[in-house]
C-alpha cells in the first residue's frame, strides 16, 4: 500500500472515530469522550494536512496552501480545546452531572484499538516528518483513549467520582490546546518568513 492511500485510510478511521466519540460523549454525558473525540479531529486535520504535503509535493506546487490549512486547522482546534477546558473547569467547580460508564468505556478502547491500528497501517515512517508526526499523534491518542477508559471504569465501578471524567478531560484539552498554540507558533512564523523571502525576491534592485 502506497504512503498515499495509507495516510487516506488513516483520515478515513479517525474521521469515522470523531464521530463516533461526539455521538458517544454527548449520550453519556462524558467531557473525557468528548475531549477525545476533539483530539481525534486533531489528527484527522494532521492526517489530513500530510496528505495534501504529499500531493502538492508530487504536482511540485508551492506548500502555501498546506501552511493556510494548517492555520485553519490549529486555529478550529484551539477553539474546541478552550471550551472543552471551560466546561471541564465548570463542571470541576460546580458539580459534574452522572456519566454512564459502560459507553465510556466501550467507544474508548474501541477508539484506542483504531489508533493502534492506524500505527500499524503507517508501519515505517522513518525519514518523512509528516508521516512520523501523524504516527506520534496515533499512539499518544491511543494512550489518551485508554485513560479515558480507566475513568470510566472507576466511574462504573464505584456508581460516582464523575468529577473524574472531567479531570481527565481536563488534562487532554490542556495537551491538546498547548499541541494547537505550538503548530499556530509555527505557521504564522513559517508564512511570514515566505511572506519576507517573496518581497525581497520581487523587490527591484537599486
């Protein structure tokens, strides 16, 4: 399978994850879902955005279009992440509502088994940073799915301590949003320093 079709395979479960997770998170009242399931869009966007790297390098067109993309897509991320961080922080604070932990602990390992997966369908990504950056993601949401799980095991288990599902939903919007202010760094860096490279080519001599 060709570095192409396995990054389109990838976009295609964490999509297909994404909704899943909202579906689940708002069922079960979970911000931990819900927080992954913003994770996860995170990914998509990064599978996403290497797959476009790939195909403007393959047609030899300017990587301008992978840049502004990548700005929408830090930029949509960080706004999700925040309010996540708002509620998480609210519900902290005032009380959380009753979680149902068997959703909670079905989709999560069933999201932590795709992103395995995706590890898997990625295989060797030695030497291609877009590829090892989308690997990296995959295995760190995997362990993230996995946390989530734990949460709602004990939420199941003891009939309580919802408060932890927004404690855990918490820490991954806190990575997330510091992973989506770092990209938004970067870009807006990598635009001017082309913006400043495009004017002094274009500017004539005196």
């Amino acid at each position: 399978m060709g570095q192409e079709a396995r990054l389109g395979l990838v976009l295609g479960i964490n999509l297909a994850m994404v909704l899943a997770l909202v579906l689940v998170g708002f069922f079960a009242h979970s911000l931990g879902v819900l927080a992954s399931g913003a994770d996860y869009l995170g990914d998509a966007f990064g599978a996403g955005l290497a797959l476009l790297a790939f195909r403007l390098s393959r047609l030899r067109q300017g990587g301008r279009a992978t840049y502004f993309a990548a700005l929408v897509n830090a930029s949509l991320l960080l706004a999700v992440t925040l309010a996540v961080i708002v509620e998480a922080i609210y519900r902290l604070s005032t009380g959380a509502p009753s979680i149902h932990g068997v959703p909670v602990v079905v989709v999560s390992l069933v999201a932590a088994g795709a992103m395995i997966a995706c590890a898997l369908i990625l295989g060797d990504v030695g030497g291609d940073l877009g590829m090892q950056s989308v690997m990296l993601d995959s295995v760190a949401d995997a362990a993230a799915a996995l946390g989530v799980a734990i949460s709602g095991g004990v939420i199941l288990i003891t009939g309580g301590a919802y408060w932890l599902d927004s404690l855990v939903a918490l820490a991954i919007a806190l990575v997330v949003a510091f992973h989506a202010i770092k990209l938004l760094s970067k870009v807006v860096l990598e635009l001017r320093g082309r913006g400043t490279s495009a004017s002094s080519v274009g500017m004539p001599e005196r």
